[in-house]
C-alpha cells in the first residue's frame, strides 16, 4: 500500500490536524474581521433607546436626555449610521430613509466631536487602518475627507447607501457658532452634547425644507436652558423628550449602578446618572429619589385603595393608583398610566383591568362636555366602567388649591409616609422634573403626578378590595394580601 503524501511531503495526522488548526483560525479572523466592521448588525438597544428610535417616526425633534455612560450616544451613532446607509433592522420602528440623506453631525469641539461622534461612526480617529469599525460598516465607507488643524479629524464622509446612491455625513462643531452649521438643505441633524441656543435653531433651519430630523443627546448637565425648557416646557407635535437612568442600562449590575452613583458629588448625582437637569432652588420635591422608591410588593389586603384621573387630549390623559396604609398614615403609588390623543374608550379600556371595584378621583374638568358627544367626560368614562366618585376632586374642607396639594405630598416625602413603586416611570420621571419659575409651579409634564395628587385629596374614598365569595375574613381584619395592578 502506497503511504499518503502531499506535495511538500507526507501528510501525517500531525500535519493534517494543523492544516485544520490554520483554516479554524482563518475562519474566526475572518468572522472577527466581519463583525469589526460591521458593527450596526450586532446592534441591539436597551427599551429606552429602542424608544427613543421609535419617536422619530412621530415626532421631528427628540431629545434624548440621559446620565453619563448609560448610551444615549452609542445610541445617537448607531441611528445616524442607519439613515447614512439605510440599513434597517427587522425591529426598527423609527422613521426610514428610502433614499441617501445629507447629515450633520457633531459635538461641543471638533476635539469632542472627533472623539465622540467620529469615533463612534467611523473607528479609532488616528489610527486609520481601523476606520470602518464604528457603526458605520466598512463595506458602506466610499470616501473620507480630513479637517485641517485637528489631528484625526474627519470633515467628511462619503456613505454607500442601499438604494444605490451616496450619503453625505458632514462632522460639525459648535464652538465655532451657528455659522457653520449653515449648509445647503440636509435631512438629518444629530447634535452630541447640548447646543447653545442659536445653533440649535440653525440645525431646524437646515431640515425645514425637507422636515427633517433633530436629534439631540446629552446630559442635562447646564440644568434648565434654553434648549431643555423647549422640550419640557413648550408643548408641541412635533417635540418629544426621552430620559434614561442608570437603572434603565441593563450593562450594570445593581452593585456596580450604586458605586456609580456614590462617585458623584450630590449636587451632580441626578443629571449624571438619571438624566435629570438641575433645577436648583425651583424644585418643588427637593428629596432624594432614593428616599421614596420602594421595590413593588404584594398589598397586604387590608389597605385602601383608589386611582386619580387627569384627563387630557394635547397634553396626556393620565392615571395613578394609591394604596394607603392607615395604620401608619403612608401613601404607596403603585400603579402609573400616561397616553395622548385617545378617546376616553381608549383610556378606560386601559384601565379596567386595574380592578372594577376601583374608586377613581378626578378633577373638576371632568365635568366639561365632551365637544364630540356633548356629554360630560365624568359621565361618559362611568358609562364605560369606571368607579369615578360621586364628587369631583377636593380636600375634607371643599377646596382643591394645588399648592395645599403639593403641601401635602412634600411634606409626606419628608416624613417617609409617600413611596413609589420603582416600576412607576412615568410618575418619576414628571418627579424629576417639576418645578418652578417665579414663584409659580409650571404645569408641563405634570399629569401623572396630577392624578395621584387628585387620588391624595380624596383618600377618604378609599376603598379595600371586597372578599372574594366563599372566603370570610379572620379575626382582627384580613387574611390575605392583594396585589396592586
């Protein structure tokens, strides 16, 4: 029999085994090689940040407003890409780009905006062999050109989109003023870091002959500007405002998330990691979070309970449900609900499933006509199966000041008898950011908050749940527990 051979010599099993050994490594560099540069394929966003993609495809301008390291810019990165290229993954539910688009994109300095933007988009600015393992893949790079006086620093950069054209990413600053922002007519404008006011106006200029896209990222770190009282304060179709906390980056461990936090001097503490802008002396809840947050529990049955409805069409219609725990006099939220532009059909049929026997407070423009039906929005959301009490809402003594509202609620936060369930974000993140300006409470972005304070004022209608049929209750009170929601 004739021995194996090859043409360098005899093929042993040593030397077929390290032939197999040199393909697997060939194999996995080139499946590494893949993945680096084409990292927009692996990218999978956290709920906020897949939120905040999802706004585009409704709202013009976002902001997304979040603490440091949690990815509100890894999230801007990969988003831009995805426009530049027009590569969607099967999850997108943001606006698409059927077409290139013309971009800006940029940051405090062209230092920042190379380190930040650029890096994230393109790859390591100085080292260029590794340009294409940002979020926009390789294989799409067509063309780059490089900014003078700025070390690494892109100008530029020439996108092979999918429908067979070309994008264009311009890399801008605004350390140099609006000035040169102005462009022809572009389609997409992403600002990293907070923009001075008459540059953020000049990037909408841009993107209104096309209505296109703002979208901002940053942390609230200068407190109530210019540019966050736009989102917060000013009402409009066309904004919306995103917040991520470091409890929202599911990257951390719950020992990890609080040497974060301790890390932070407290003056910064909430803009660092929950993304809240400091409103100094105009809070109007001046306590830790920490201080009200409860982990949801199961609610011992013998606690009362009720909702608080704020009704809306512009601004959300919004509920909270209340457990009261009498014996010690505190008030737990357990349950939060916020949605604009529905129909009152809408609104109960999301909230019916919070239990039938239910007493709901609402205000007194619940006993406004509906400009449709004509009838009262109290009546119309009893026909629909709601508890509402028989009154609207008011204090013991008739009256229904929000300031004595407010009074109580804070004053409730300082003794320890308010809590919230962690799970209550849209409770929280109004909480963050309610404030005053003069003096004078400012009424934006307030509802859920409204309805748990209308559910506060009329905790004498409080009710516990009925026992169910066949099961009577021991002696000294209940036997079971009931969960809220």
């Amino acid at each position: 029999m004739s021995s194996l051979s090859s043409a360098s010599g005899p093929l042993t099993p040593q030397s077929g085994l390290s032939s197999m050994l040199k393909e697997q490594a060939a194999l996995l560099a080139e499946l590494n090689r893949r993945q680096r540069t084409n990292l927009l394929a692996a990218y999978k966003p956290y709920s906020k940040q897949k939120e905040f993609h999802a706004a585009g495809e409704d709202y013009r301008e976002r902001l997304f407003m979040a603490g440091n390291q949690l990815g509100k810019t890894l999230a801007g990165a990969a988003e831009a890409a995805m426009h530049l290229t027009g590569r969607y993954p099967d999850w997108w539910e943001g606006k698409r780009f059927d077409k290139p688009v013309i971009m800006l994109a940029g940051s405090e300095s062209y230092e920042l905006t190379r380190d930040g933007v650029q890096r994230l988009l393109v790859g390591p600015p100085m080292n260029e062999e590794d340009w294409g393992t940002g979020y926009i893949p390789k294989a799409a790079i067509i063309a780059t050109t490089r900014r003078s006086g700025v070390s690494g620093a892109l100008d530029s950069v020439t996108v092979r989109h999918v429908s067979g054209g070309s994008s264009t990413l311009l890399f801008k600053a605004y350390e140099q003023g609006r000035g040169k922002w102005q462009a022809n007519t572009v389609d997409y404008v992403w600002f990293d870091e907070e923009p001075p006011e008459d540059v953020y106006f000049e990037g909408i200029t841009r993107t209104n002959a096309t209505q296109g896209l703002i979208a901002v990222t940053f942390t609230p770190l200068k407190g109530m500007s210019s540019v966050v009282a736009r989102y917060i304060l000013e009402e409009s179709p066309d904004r919306e405002v995103i917040t991520m906390t470091i409890d929202d980056a599911e990257h951390y461990t719950p020992e990890e998330r609080q040497k974060i936090i301790n890390s932070y001097p407290a003056h910064e503490r909430e803009a660092r990691t929950k993304g809240v802008p400091s409103l100094g002396s105009g809070r109007i809840f001046p306590v830790l979070e920490e201080n009200i947050v409860v982990d949801p529990f199961e609610i011992p049955r013998h606690f009362a309970q009720l909702g608080g409805l704020d009704f809306g069409w512009d601004h959300p219609t919004a509920a909270a449900r209340l457990a009261w725990d009498r014996d010690n006099d505190v008030i737990y939220v357990t349950r939060d609900y916020r949605q604009r532009e529905a129909t009152p059909i809408i609104h109960a049929a999301a909230l019916k499933p919070w239990d039938d026997w239910l007493p709901w407070a609402w205000p007194h423009d619940g006993l406004q006509h509906d400009k449709t039906s004509g009838e009262q929005l109290a009546i119309q959301y009893r026909d629909l199966g709601l508890n509402l009490t028989i009154e609207r809402a008011t204090f013991d003594d008739g009256t229904n000041g929000v300031e004595a509202g407010v009074s109580d609620m804070l004053q409730r936060m300082q003794t320890g008898r308010w809590k919230v369930f962690r799970n209550c974000i849209f409770w929280l993140e109004e909480f963050r950011l309610y404030h005053r300006v003069d003096g004078k409470i400012v009424k934006e972005r307030d509802d859920v908050l409204s309805a748990s304070r209308y559910a506060l004022m009329m905790k004498r209608y409080a009710e516990t749940p009925p026992i169910p049929k066949g099961r009577y209750r021991g002696a000294g009170g209940s036997s079971s527990s009931w969960m809220a929601g």
